[in-house]
C-alpha cells in the first residue's frame, strides 16, 4: 500500500492541527518562562525553573495533560484511517476531540476548573467514537 492510497481526510487533518496546538502550548509555556526568567535562562540549561504566575505553571500542566492525551488519539485516528474504517462518524469525532481538548488547555491555562474537566472528558468521549469504528 502507497500514500496515494490513503487519501487526507478530515481525522488525519485534525491529528495535525492537535499536533500543531500541542507546539502551540509549548510557546506559550516558554515564552511566559522567558518573559519572567531573561533570555540568559532560556539559552542556558535550565537547572532551575524560576518564580512564575500561576498561570504559567498551568501552561505547563495544560502541556502535560495533551502529552498525556495526544497518544490515545493519535492511536485510534491512525489505526481506523489504516483500516479503511474512517467516516463522517470519526471525522466528527475527531474535530470534536480537537475543539474540546483546545478548550481545555485554555481553561486550564485560564483556571477555570469545572468546564475543563467537562472539556477532558468530551475529548476522551470523541477518542472512543472513533476507536468505536473498529468494532461497528
């Protein structure tokens, strides 16, 4: 089997714009660190994280918690696009998954508790419709 084979779809489209939102989370975690620390600390080694405002550190744990999420995703999104299983159901899924988990990193960031967890779990719920394609 050739890439011409599997076309783009929509499910393969979000996985990268997830990706591209996880990148997006890094700078905002370190451009919020290099504001505060200099640009001394971000060229240097980094053996000691600096004082930072709360929502810097929740940048950092919004990071953390698409690391953790991300692989489950990316897993069932290339798993049911390799088994010719993806469909309207999956590439809304997808883009539902996309939408929650944005929102719960800027939530996160925001520290707004109860409809980031909501936002997680939309997003886990979205992950399981499409791993769903595997099994109807």
């Amino acid at each position: 089997m050739y890439a011409e084979d599997l076309p783009m779809t929509v499910d393969l489209a979000c996985l990268v714009v997830n990706a591209l939102w996880g990148l997006a989370l890094v700078m905002i975690e370190i451009t919020g660190k290099t504001r505060v620390a200099g640009a001394a600390w971000n060229a240097g080694n980094r053996e000691q994280e600096p004082e930072v405002p709360p929502w810097i550190e929740r940048a950092g744990r919004a990071l953390s918690n698409h690391k953790e999420n991300f692989p489950l995703f990316l897993t069932a999104v290339v798993v049911v696009h390799l088994a010719h299983e993806s469909d309207r159901v999956s590439a809304t899924a997808a883009v539902v998954y996309v939408l929650a988990r944005g929102l719960h990193g800027l939530l996160y960031i925001g520290g707004v508790k109860g409809m980031r967890s909501v936002a997680h779990i939309v997003g886990l719920g979205a992950t399981l419709v499409i791993l769903s394609r595997l099994v109807l």
